[in-house]
C-alpha cells in the first residue's frame, strides 16, 4: 500500500476513524484508535454480531475515551488488547490490525522487517 491509513492528526478530535476497505486495500473495513502514546486498528466488526462498532463516523470509543464500545449491544474492549471487558462477548477479542507509526501518519505494516 502506498498511501497512509490516515494522519496521527485525523485521531485528535474523536481518537478513531474508521477506514474503508477501498481506502485500506484489505477485503474488509478497519479503524484505527489513538489512546495516548498507542495507536492500533482492528476489524471493524464486533465479535458477537459481526456488526460495525462505529455508532457515528469515525466514532468508536465510549464517551469517556476509555473503550471501544459496540454501537449495538454497548460492549466494551480495551483499546490496547482488543478484549470484550463487559457485554455479551466478555474474553472475547477484536481482530487486530498490523499497523505502526511512520512519519506522522498509521500504515498498515506488511512485513515483520517493518519496525
């Protein structure tokens, strides 16, 4: 992929955005969270309906900031494991995402040499 998931600066306002498979290259949408020093992406779909986490766009954490929390059922994962800590999923994980932090922006990572 030869062009970033998004800017460090498009996670300042909500700390999330949600990225399109057209715009990731992968057969599926993602979204990448910020949470202080840490950014990570996952699927976005929620481990017990399939359904998309984002309630609003680019909204995927609760409204303390804390959690990621499914716009269907509420659950909640923490942002740096991807594990269900309440709902109806609970020990269940996100599919996580290889990304990392170059030059100001998130790409995906496609090889373990990308460090």
């Amino acid at each position: 992929m030869s062009n970033p998931l998004c800017r460090l600066g498009d996670l300042d306002e909500t700390g999330s955005r949600g990225i399109e498979s057209a715009e990731s290259g992968l057969p599926w949408d993602i979204f990448v969270v910020r949470k202080d020093d840490q950014v990570r992406a996952y699927r976005n779909n929620c481990p017990h309906t399939g359904a998309p986490l984002d309630w609003m766009p680019h909204r995927f954490l609760d409204l303390d900031g804390e959690f990621v929390q499914c716009s269907i059922h509420g659950a909640l994962f923490q942002v740096d494991s991807g594990e269900c800590l309440r709902g109806p999923c609970v020990g269940r994980y996100l599919e996580p995402v290889a990304v990392q932090v170059r030059d100001g922006a998130v790409w995906l990572k496609t090889s373990e040499k990308e460090d």
